[in-house]
C-alpha cells in the first residue's frame, strides 16, 4: 500500500532527528463541541471500511521509568526515536501501568482488564486465562495481520492455559546479531519487523507488538560511560544516594534504554520508506518503572509512571503536551476503537476508556477533565518469601498524591532479607530482598548500610512499610516522605482510602471483597526460593 511521504509540520522524519521543539502547556477548554465537529466531518469525508483502518505499532520497552526520555528532560539520555513519536504527536506526561512487574501488567495491557480481574494473570510469572480476551486476537480476527517480536507476554506458562501462541500474537524472531554487548538481547527486532510487513496480505492493516527486552537486566558494567555519557550529567533519583557507583549503573540502564530507541527509528525508517508510516498510529510505552531499589515492583512513581508517546501522522495533531492521567487499561480501549473493533458482548467489559478524543484534539494540557485517577496493584512479583508469598500492594494516583494500600504490611516489601542457600543452610544475612533486580545499586547499598548516609536509602528500600502511604507527588516524586497519619492530610488520605475501596469494590478485586488468599494459591512456573519461616 503507498501512500505519500510523511512530513510533519514540514519537518521530515530523517531530518527531524537533528531539531526539537518544546512542548506547550495550554489548558484545554471544553473540547466536546469540537469533537463532535471534526467527527461530523470525518463522517462525511472519509471511508470507514476495513481497508482504510490504520496500523498500529506497540512499541513497548522493559522497566523504563517515565522520566527516562530525551522528550522528558533526561539530559544524560538521547532517545531520537521516541522524541520524534512525541513530537509528531503527543506526549503524554502522566501515563500510568497497571503494575510495577512486566507480566501482570502486559497482561492488564493485553486484556484491557485490571490485574485483580484476570485471575492467575494478574500475578507475575504464572498462567493466562483462556477466558480472558486479548486485543491482539481480537484485531486478527477482524482482518488485522499481527505479530510481535522479541519479549509478548511473560514470564509465564501460557500454553498451560490452553492458548496455542503467545497472547501478543505470532512470534517473528527469526532473525538475530552476532555481536551485541553482554545482557543486550541478540534479537534483531527491526529486520523481524521487516519480515513481519512482508508476510501481509496487500491492502490489510497490521498490529506489531515490539517487545524490547532493554532496559531489562543484566547491563555489561560500564556500557553507559564506555559509550560516551557524562556521569555528571545523570539526575540520580531522590531514593538512591548520590554516589559514582550509582551514577554509573543508572547510565549502563540508559544505555539500553537507546539500544530500544535505535531500533524503533529503524521500524519507523522502514514505515517512512514503503509509505506506511502516514497512516500507522505509532506507541511507544514501557511496562513498569526502572530496575532499581524502590522502582520496579513498587508501587512508588518510578515503579509506575511510564513513558507514553502516540502519533498517526495522518489523523493526529502534533507538536502537543498532554498532562491527563491515562491507565493501561485506558490504552487497550483505544486501540479497540481505533481499529473499530468492538470488544465481545459477553464479556464483563473493558475497565479503561478510549483516549481516542484526546488524539484527535488539537489541544494540550489537561483536557479531559474526568480523568481525575488511575489505578495500580501488585501482588507475587519474584520468589522473595516464605512459602512463595505475595506482597499485595494498591495504588491510587491523582494529578497531585498518590496513595498505596500495603494489605500485609507485616511481610517484607523487596522480599525476606536471608534465604536458605540448600535446603539445611542459611545464606548471608543480607543474601535476600529479591524483589529488587541484583545490581550494583542494590550491592551498594547493602555494603554501605552502616554508613549513616547511606543507611537512610538502604532502609527505605528494604524496610517493612506501614499499611498506608501517602506522597505528594507535586513536591516528593522519589515518594520518601509519608504523609499518612499526618494531621494536616487526615481529611485528603480519609477521601482518597475510600475512593480507593470503593473502586476495588466496584470491580470486584478479591483483596477488599474476601481478604484475596486466593492469590497465595497461584501457581508460579519459575523458580521457587526457599525462606525461613516468620517468626
């Protein structure tokens, strides 16, 4: 299928790699007369049969922090590829993932459901319902060609639930690199993406999962400086300490984190170069926050606040900003409604809303001013605990504090300090907390945990937490100072605890309607570390 060359905003892709703009941050009035309009005159002027659907593209990276973006701020990080999605249409500032651990939240992502509505899905490294829908199926169904490359849904054991293929679709992987640094994946993701568009039928829309498996440990040590990047340049989050051996590791994660981009600049080259790219709505996102001590598998910021670009060169506005708190969930929807696919009837429903109208607008900021909270949950991410036990986490985030239920604040957050190294011996005192990716960041602070400087990050990521937490993100985005309790936020965390209830209720998640001991019964089809007992 050809189309014309795509130019946005008379900036052409190859060049627009050497320009940026800046964003603006103007509030949106009432956009729904506005819609309503340019949906009257699409109507008239456009066909919507099949053909003229667009493609879509899902780029999606592997524990990437929202912050960890070039179009972000980043300065120690240059992520063409993504700026380009955002430039040529929106960035969108406040997206959030369904969980702070890749399998449950692909999940979320792939069945438009929250983690506590899917069953041994919602938990990390199990099954996956057959009963639960995927929107890729359900796009190749409706005369879509699909695939994915690279990492779909995982870690888990699909085929035991009956499923024939990996719930992101067929698996193109055939082709790989010969020589990548140590803990880069050898899958050539973009030659995949190749072979992918040339399995399609002419004239057919197409749905491309690209899974990177980057920024995901292992990083060869030193890659990032190796490189060329300026430690100095690095902005060490507020959780971890600023020290030479943190800075370094965060750039080794940065390092990946490019390896992921460069590739999706070739997927879009090869989109631009057989006049495809015009009509393919581009995202490119990330499944849970950066690998570190108190990111990923936390409910905190950097565990759940997620990069989010999307443009469709041929129906989107670029060049905006947009500032609403958008949900995994929220994505699935609009990527059914973009494609024009109505979800089955006699399913329970989709949990998120389509954000297609904010596409179309032509407006930044916030403009829908509904979009008032997004949720997210943990319960078993790794084996950390006696007996394989979760840690069952809910979070609640608003423009402005986000709110975390610990269901069991007597467990360890970043798992048992000490595991049994065989079956009779006891491993080092510190030898545990496997909820936390092993790094150097994490080595260094269990090395430095006496030093009074470092003792206050070690604890905050190790530590037992209470049963509530409570951060304004607005002044404390690292989440190290709790307000819950405080008299000044009484009212604000008593609203926002049962606005929280009420909406588990509402959907039906086992850990408010029956305490959710049904997800100590999941089975995990990994590897199971043994702990002592509790005491």
């Amino acid at each position: 299928m050809k189309s014309k060359t795509f130019l946005s905003n008379g900036i052409k892709f190859s060049i627009y790699f050497l320009l940026r703009r800046k964003f603006s941050k103007i509030k949106c009035p009432n956009y729904s007369f506005f819609f309503l309009i340019f949906s009257l005159v699409n109507i008239g002027t456009q066909s919507f049969a099949a053909e003229n659907r667009p493609n879509i593209l899902l780029a999606i990276s592997d524990d990437q922090s929202w912050i960890h973006t070039s179009a972000s701020g980043s300065p120690a990080i240059e992520t063409p590829a993504f700026d380009h999605v955002a430039q040529a249409g929106a960035l969108f500032t406040n997206a959030f993932a369904a969980s702070p651990g890749c399998s449950p939240c692909r999940a979320a992502l792939l069945t438009g459901r929250h983690t506590w509505q899917i069953e041994e899905a919602g938990t990390h490294a199990s099954s996956f319902p057959l009963k639960y829908p995927v929107f890729p199926s359900l796009l190749a169904d409706s005369g879509y060609h699909t695939g994915y490359t690279g990492k779909g849904w995982g870690p888990g054991n699909y085929k035991i639930s009956g499923r024939t293929q990996n719930p992101a679709g067929p698996s193109y992987s055939k082709h790989k690199l010969k020589n990548t640094p140590a803990g880069i994946s050898k899958t050539d993701y973009a030659a995949n993406f190749v072979d992918f568009l040339e399995d399609r039928q002419e004239n057919q829309p197409f749905l491309f999962w690209y899974g990177g498996h980057e920024p995901h440990r292992s990083y060869k040590k030193g890659l990032g400086e190796k490189n060329g990047a300026d430690p100095s340049l690095v902005d060490v989050p507020g959780f971890l300490p600023d020290e030479p051996e943190i800075r370094s590791d965060i750039l080794d994660y940065y390092a990946e984190i490019e390896w992921f981009d460069q590739h999706l600049a070739k997927m879009l080259k090869t989109l631009e170069e057989k006049g495809e790219l015009e009509n393919t709505v581009v995202i490119v996102t990330s499944d849970n926050g950066m690998p570190f001590p108190r990111a990923k598998a936390n409910c905190y910021e950097y565990g759940i606040h997620m990069p989010l670009a999307i443009c469709w060169p041929k129906q989107m506005p670029g060049g905006r900003q947009i500032d609403d708190l958008i949900g995994f969930v929220d994505i699935t929807a609009t990527i059914l409604d973009l494609a024009q696919v109505t979800y089955p009837a006699d399913q329970p429903g989709l949990s998120g809303r389509s954000f297609r109208d904010l596409l179309m607008s032509d407006q930044s900021g916030i403009c829908d001013p509904l979009r008032t909270a997004v949720y997210s949950a943990r319960e078993r991410h790794s084996s950390s605990r006696y007996n394989n036990w979760t840690y069952p986490q809910r979070a609640l985030r608003t423009d402005n504090y986000l709110l975390i239920h610990n269901f069991r604040p007597e467990r360890w957050p970043a798992g048992a300090p000490q595991k049994y190294d065989s079956d009779d011996k006891l491993g080092p005192a510190h030898g545990g907390y496997h909820d936390i990716d092993a790094c150097p960041s994490l080595t260094y602070l269990i090395e430095n945990r006496d030093n009074p400087a470092i003792a206050p990050y070690f604890h905050a990521a190790v530590d037992k937490r209470p049963e509530y937490e409570l951060f304004n993100i607005k002044t404390d985005p690292a989440c190290m100072k709790n307000l819950s309790g405080q008299q000044e936020f009484q009212s604000i965390e008593r609203d926002l605890i049962v606005k929280l209830n009420t909406y588990l209720k509402e959907t039906g998640d086992p850990r408010v309607l029956d305490g959710g001991e049904i997800y100590e019964t999941y089975k995990r089809y990994s590897s199971i570390r043994k702990f002592p007992a509790p005491e």
